[in-house]
C-alpha cells in the first residue's frame, strides 16, 4: 500500500515519474492474489501471536476480545480471497484508451 501510494504522490503531487499503470486482466488478478496471499501470511503471523497471548493469559473471560478479534480477523480474509479468486473467473476489463 505504500508503494501504491508513494507512486500516485510522486506523479500526480510532485509531477515526476511515469503515469501509474492501472492492471488489468490476468496481471490484476495476479497482483490481486499475490496481496491476498500476503494476507493470509499475516494473518497466520498474528494469529499465532494473539493464540501465544491468550494462552499465556489463561482466563477466557479476559481473553474474549482477542478470540472475537480473531474470528473478525478470519472473516476478512476470506472475503478478500473469494474478492481475488473472482477476478481470475471474471477479469478486469481493458480500459478503452
């Protein structure tokens, strides 16, 4: 997200560096999947951290937030997954120059 934005800042504030390209087709449903990918990688990271605090904590009734934070955690990732599998079944269209 960074880099998205430190690109559309350099070109459209600054006025240096070439315009973005916007993806689309198979390339958008690559990047899209490879962003999708990194979440889960995330996701995994953080859950096992949050698992190793709840563990650590021992009492449910103060570990709640962190279980309903995770189950949250979880519906978000596979929402953005099922978001990234589309566009391989339903490609971006080409932008009509």
């Amino acid at each position: 997200m960074i880099g998205w934005a430190d690109q559309r800042f350099r070109y459209y504030i600054k006025k240096e560096g070439e315009k973005p390209i916007r993806l689309d087709g198979m390339a958008h449903a690559r990047h899209s999947m490879k962003g999708s990918l990194q979440h889960i990688l995330a996701y995994i990271i953080g859950a096992a951290l949050m698992f190793l605090m709840i563990y650590f904590i021992g009492d449910a009734s103060k570990t709640t937030v962190l279980y309903d934070t995770l189950k949250l955690w979880g519906i978000i990732v596979i929402i953005d997954n099922v978001i990234s599998i589309s566009y391989f079944i339903w490609p971006r269209p080409e932008k009509k120059q």
